[in-house]
C-alpha cells in the first residue's frame, strides 16, 4: 500500500509535465503563427505544372510548411523551380531566390558524385581494399575494407570509441584522421549495413585526400571541379560571407511529427543510434546547427548547404548518363555503378531503410521509376529519376523525423500527376510561367 501511495503522487508529476510540454508545442505551432503575414511564394514552372505549384503554396499557406525550395531539371531545363515562405520565423524574413539551406544527409549524394569522379579519372578503383590508398587504415581487422563497402556503409565504422570534435575537423586534421585510422570495426565488415550517420563523411573525406593528386579535401575538390564549371551555389560548408542568404532551420514540434514507429523505433531503441551521436561532439548538435562557425566546416556527412535548384541541376547530370548539354560529368559506366545496389541482401542494423549503391540510395518510386540518390534530415529529399531523365530535390528548414514526409511526397506526387500532361505538351512551344 505504501509503494501505490507513493507510486500515485509521481505518476500525477509525470502527467503534469507531459501535458504542460504538449501545451508548450501546442502554443509554439498554432498560436505563434496567428498574426504572421502571408508567406511569398516567388519561382518558375512550366504550364504543364501549375499543379505542384499550388501545392507548394498550399504547403506553406496551411503551415505544413515553414520555408522551402524545389526544383525539377530535365537536361539542363527546369521544368519546376519554386521557393518560398520564411527563411528565419522569428525575424520574418522571407525565403528568397538565392536563399540557401543545410541540406544535412543529402551531401553525402554529393560526396558519393566526387568519389564518381575520382573513380572516372583513374585515381581510385571501387574494388581495391581502402588501405591501399590509406595504409594507417589497415589495422584493427579493416584490411578487407574496400572503397565500395565504405561506401555503401558496410564497413562498421558507425560507432566511434574516441570522440572527435568538430573544430578538430577544421584545424587539427591529423588528429581526426588518426582516431579515424585507428577505429577497430562494429561489426565484422561486410556482413550487414547500418546508416553511417555521422562517420561516413569523414572516412570518405580522408580517403579522396589521399588518392587526390592535389590532395584536396571533398569540400574543394567539389567546389573546383563540379560546382564551378556547372555554377552551382551549393557548398560543403558554407563561407562565412554568405551567411546572410541562410535559411535558419527550426524542428517540428510534437504536434508535427508523423512517425513510422515500425521503422523508427526499433532503430531508437538499437545500439547504434545514440553512440553514433555522440561518436562525433558535431556542435550541431540541432541548437547549434545555426552557427556559422559550424557552418563553414565542410564535414561531407552533414554540412552541406545550397538550394533544391542546384541538387536537382546535379542529379539531372545522373539521370541522364553523365551528360547534360554536352558537358559530361560522369561517364556511362560511372552511371551504371552508381545505381548498382549493394547492400539489398544484407542485414540491416541500423536505419537503412532502401538498398545503397556506392554512396547512393536505389528506390522506386509509385511510376516505378528507379530514383537514386540521398535524402537529408528533416525530410529532405533529391535524387535522379534514371528512367524519366530527371532530377529533383527537395529542400526544407521546417525540420521533422520522417521516413517518408508529406510535404515532399505532396509535391511529388503533384509532379508525376502533371508529368504525363507534360510529355506530351513539350513537343509544342511552351513558356514559363513567374508566380
């Protein structure tokens, strides 16, 4: 009797403060937006896509959304180019055309585009064990290790046992690669896959420094040798002095969160997820992801920043065999392995929710089209439709735990809709439309 009359009191506590935090969020979300203004809505669609622009309003103008861009290219033409709605909630300021956000996760769909490139040019295979390039690496039962099991997150390397700090990554590179030499495998290498969250940047950033002839970093070799002939405004890590066009990232409150908990609580409660955290004191740690001391650090894993055009310029490249207008990026046989699964009869560990290629997710989409490439926390999402020639992204800073989140699925959705319309109106002249 004494246990039940001291259980009643605190289970009592626990309610108050359950229901006081949910009072909280419930005030965050709908009361803090009653007197906002209208968000703007600016960008380019062709006729054939009114559609998926009136659902990207209807996101934002519903308060689905907070603020966002997405784009779709189809050889080197943007078929759909839309931004809108709030780049910082609190100042109201509005998401404008040059507006960039973190596009967290979906970096590594670049980084993977930079070891294509590295392959292509000769100066690394996809086959040879990583400690062949990387000869510290060959320790601790890592000999077997090749590049593509690196890549497709085979290795075991979720999980660090010495914890790197992010300002380490910018000033004391020889230490972080020598913790990461150094780390002895999770599992044995090659018998199962589990999502590299934070670490797998990091091995692939070490790994192209070393087979680079300039030995240059991820973030540079990207910069000099994709982003500048292809003008694209996507960073991995952002310069300091462009700052002022980033669109600050808030979370979804308790009241948003729409949760496969299937999926997701099994990976919660596994043993990688919050080692996998704290194997890297990120300062990014989401209240601080807003700091542009963090923001410059190119860390290939997480901490890439641009907009939905630019990935969807990118992948547009993907979608069609390496080539737009003439300028190849990557060669058809780059193409083909990159949208080679990998990992499909593996077991999973550890939030891998579709096969990976080499560095690329492979999933059909509801047309059955294969679409390769990489989503971002909170929702994110870019990636090449391979049958249809496209690509696209998506790009939020209203950010969410979602496997498959509505607001990018309404715009997709929207777009294949149109799409057939599309297929058979581009034969005709068509015009864009500004809205």
């Amino acid at each position: 009797m004494q246990i039940m009359a001291l259980a009643q009191p605190a289970s009592r506590h626990i309610a108050v403060v359950i229901l006081a935090v949910a009072s909280y969020h419930y005030l965050q979300v709908y009361i803090s937006r009653k007197d906002l203004p209208k968000p703007r809505v600016g960008g380019y669609f062709h006729p054939s896509f009114r559609n998926v622009a009136e659902t990207f309003r209807n996101n934002l103008e519903s308060g689905l959304e907070t603020g966002a861009s997405f784009s779709v290219y189809q050889n080197g033409q943007a078929l759909v180019d839309l931004w809108g709605g709030w780049a910082d909630l609190n100042s109201h300021r509005h998401w404008q055309e040059d507006t960039v956000a973190l596009t967290w996760s979906m970096v590594k769909g670049v980084t993977a585009l930079v070891v294509a490139r590295l392959v292509d040019s000769g100066v690394l295979e996809y086959q040879r064990e990583v400690h062949h390039y990387w000869p510290e690496f060959g320790t601790e039962d890592k000999r077997n290790i090749t590049v593509e099991m690196l890549l497709s997150h085979q290795a075991g390397l979720a999980v660090l046992d010495e914890q790197i700090v992010i300002l380490d990554y910018q000033h004391n590179w020889p230490k972080v690669e020598k913790i990461l030499a150094a780390q002895k495998p999770n599992w044995p290498p090659g018998t199962a896959v589990a999502y590299h969250a934070m670490t797998w940047g990091m091995y692939v950033d070490a790994l192209v420094r070393k087979v680079d002839p300039q030995h240059r970093n991820v973030s540079e070799y990207f910069r000099q040798e994709i982003a500048k002939p292809l003008g694209l405004d996507y960073y991995i890590g952002l310069p300091p002095n462009l700052f002022h066009r980033f669109a600050q990232f808030r979370e979804y409150s308790f009241w948003e969160q729409r949760i496969t908990y299937a999926n997701v609580v099994p990976a919660v409660l596994g043993p990688y997820l919050l080692p996998a955290t704290l194997s890297i004191d990120t300062g990014v740690q989401l209240a601080r992801a807003n700091n542009p001391d963090v923001l410059q650090i190119g860390v290939p894993s997480f901490i890439g920043v641009g907009a939905a055009r630019d990935l969807a310029k990118l992948y547009d490249y993907l979608g069609n065999n390496g080539t737009v207008g003439g300028y190849r990026l990557l060669s058809n046989s780059a193409v083909k392995l990159l949208k080679e699964p990998l990992t499909k009869d593996l077991p999973n560990l550890f939030f891998v929710f579709y096969p990976y290629s080499r560095g690329l997710f492979l999933k059909k989409n509801k047309q059955g089209h294969l679409m390769v490439g990489h989503s971002g926390y909170g929702g994110s999402y870019s990636a090449a439709d391979t049958d249809s020639g496209l690509g696209m992204a998506y790009l939020t800073n209203h950010v969410s735990f979602h496997q498959e989140d509505p607001r990018a699925d309404s715009l997709m959705e929207a777009f294949y809709e149109c799409y057939e319309t599309y297929v058979s109106a581009k034969k005709k002249n068509g015009q864009d439309k500004r809205m």
